[in-house]
C-alpha cells in the first residue's frame, strides 16, 4: 500500500429509465462518501443501519482487490437506502474505487462491480456519471440535455429487489418487445436533442413496470399521472418502489408541490438533480 488515507464520493443512480430494463441509468446528485485509513485496526464506522463487519457492500467492494485488515471504513450517505436509487451500487463502486487508488491497481473498475452487484446499470452511471447505456459487457455515457431536472418520490415501504425480479416472466409478447425498443429509441434521441416532447413519449415502458405494478400500487399510479401533475413524465426507479419524475426546470418546483401533496403520508419528495459527475476519488 503506497497510501494511507483515501476519500470516495458516488452518487445515486436510477436504472432503466422506462424502457432501458437493464440497459439505461442515470447518476443523480445524491451522494454516499466513503473514508478509509489505515489506523491498524479493521473497523466499520456509520450511522447507517448497514453492516458493520466484512459483509458491509463498501468492504466487499474493497475486497475484491485488496485486503481490508487494518483499515477503517467511514460511510456516509444521503442515499435512500431502499426504493431503487442505487444505494448497494453506489457502495460498491465506493469500495472498489478507494482499493483501487489504495493499491494502485489500476482494475477495470466496471467489470468488478458488475460482478458484484449482478448487473451493470447502476454500477456504470456511479462511475461515470451522466447517463449511461449498457451493452456487450460495457456502457457508453453521455451528458443529458440542459434543464432537465428529476425529482425523487421514496415510499416509506421498501421493496425486496428479488422480490421485483421475481415479478417478470421469462417470455414477454413481442409486441411488449417492440415497442420498448421503440421508446427506448425515442428517449436516447430526445435526450441527444433536448427535444422534451420526446423524452417525454421515450419514458413509456411495457416490459417491467405494469409487470410489478400490483408490489408498488401507489408509487405505479403516481408515475402514471406524473404528466397530469406537469412533468415530462416518471418512471420506476430501478426495482421501485420510488418514482423518478423527470421536469424541465421551470416546472420542478411546481410539480414538487403538487407531489408533496399526492404523496402525504406514504412517500417523501427529494430534489434528485441529475449529476454528470460520476466517482471521485481524493487522495
């Protein structure tokens, strides 16, 4: 080990977007901060209801490329910890990243994480930040358009993430099919245009969200009625159950109040500003 103290930031992210199942995510400006020191003494230190020996998702992370003995792991968050942001992601990629910096490893830090998280999506808008489309064993980022905003709706039930998957069929119509790559096709276009119609009609999906509907009643409704309340739309975030609702900024603290509102009692609203940072790593 060449250094003794390293401090990690990720941010939050929300996976598929819609139609992008497994394929399209978002970084959002919310933020886990990982410090490890070598003190000599392995130790967990948090006020998050996490655990706090080597099963902890940021020492997993870590270990996958270097011994934690001797090292102590302060974590924070502002991350929902359940709902679909990303928070096992985001500890991961931490982990892994302050390893990395640690023993100069130089690791393909997306392969590891998707190893560990099962997945790639969330893992790969945590590292890069903007907006990241997932294929082949890779993901590409771009930047999205100026003045779109997100707003966050997080249910006070969370959901298992297993117990979503377990929600999908194997098989689904090809019509469902088609129509995703449809509107799959239609949101990465608007977002390279900032066409806001069309990143509006891009977030429609058939494959997975009606699919889960009945685990999530009240955040799937509100999603659906997320233009009524002057959005451009709302998705599922992730396996749910929150609800990303996606603005122009001249209507987010419009749609904000009246979110508040539908939501009183079961969810809170959290400003979810999309973050085009992804890691960063402080020696």
């Amino acid at each position: 080990m060449t250094r003794r103290r390293v401090l990690v930031r990720v941010p939050a992210s929300s996976a598929n977007l819609g139609p992008g199942f497994d394929t399209f995510a978002a970084a959002l400006s919310m933020h886990l901060e990982l410090e490890v020191l070598h003190t000599g003494t392995f130790a967990v230190e948090t006020e998050l209801p996490v655990a706090r020996g080597r099963d902890n998702l940021c020492v997993r992370g870590f270990e996958r490329l270097g011994s934690p003995d001797g090292l102590r792991f302060r974590i924070r968050s502002q991350i929902p910890l359940s709902g679909g942001f990303g928070s096992s992601a985001a500890a991961i990629v931490a982990g892994l990243a302050a390893a990395d910096h640690l023993f100069e490893r130089h690791a393909d830090l997306l392969a590891h994480a998707t190893a560990l998280e099962g997945h790639p999506d969330n893992v790969a808008a945590a590292l890069m930040g903007g907006f990241a489309v997932c294929a082949d064993g890779g993901a590409v980022r771009f930047d999205g358009p100026t003045g779109l905003e997100a707003l966050a709706v997080v249910p006070r039930e969370a959901l298992h993430t297993s117990q979503a998957r377990a929600a999908l069929p194997a098989e689904v119509p090809l019509a469902d099919a088609v129509f995703n790559v449809a509107h799959g096709a239609l949101l990465m276009l608007g977002l390279a245009r900032g066409d806001w119609d069309l990143v509006g009609r891009g977030l429609e999906d058939r494959l997975h969200q009606e699919r889960r509907a009945a685990l999530f009643p009240r955040s799937y409704a509100l999603a659906q009625r997320a233009r009524a309340l002057g959005a451009l739309g709302a998705t599922i975030s992730g396996a749910g159950p929150a609800v990303l609702v996606w603005c122009f900024y001249e209507q987010t603290g419009a749609v904000a109040e009246r979110l508040s509102a539908e939501v009183q009692g079961w969810a809170t609203v959290m400003r979810a500003p999309f973050e085009s940072q992804g890691v960063v790593v402080e020696r």
